[in-house]
C-alpha cells in the first residue's frame, strides 16, 4: 500500500550573526513560516529573544527567565 505524502505546514529560515559569542550584536534570526507565509521573526541574543509577529513593525522583547518561564508554564502546567 502506498504511502501518503504528507505536506509540510511549517519552515523556518536561519541567519546567524556572530561576531563574537558574548558581544552584543551577535544574534541568531529566525524567519518562520507556516503554509509558505511568513508568520514572525526570533532573533536569538545573549540576553534575551525579539519577536516580530508577521507583517507587525513593533517587537516584543523577552528576557530569557520570562521566556523560561512561560514555556515550564505551557508544558507543564501552572506552578
């Protein structure tokens, strides 16, 4: 029985920026697709992540502890 082909919804592309690992300005900058239409930009500093939701201009700056929190809060429930 042949297999069904399935179709990815997401994708991401990556650029990364190091000029020196704990220099500011250094960053990984993720661009995230989903059905081939941009959905948000990361980009991934030393002190914190930005996000850019998809055609927005505003970022949102968020401290890794927050963000670390946050994602224990989503997989694993309320404290």
């Amino acid at each position: 029985m042949p297999r069904k082909r399935v179709r990815k919804k997401h994708s991401v592309k990556a650029n990364l920026h190091v000029l020196e690992l704990t220099r500011a300005g250094s960053s990984l900058d993720l661009a995230i697709y989903a059905d081939q239409e941009k959905i948000g930009t990361m980009i991934i500093g030393s002190g914190s992540l930005l996000w850019y939701g998809g055609k927005r201009q505003k970022r949102k700056r968020i401290p890794w502890s927050e963000f670390a929190a946050k994602m224990d809060e989503l997989a694993y429930g309320k404290k």
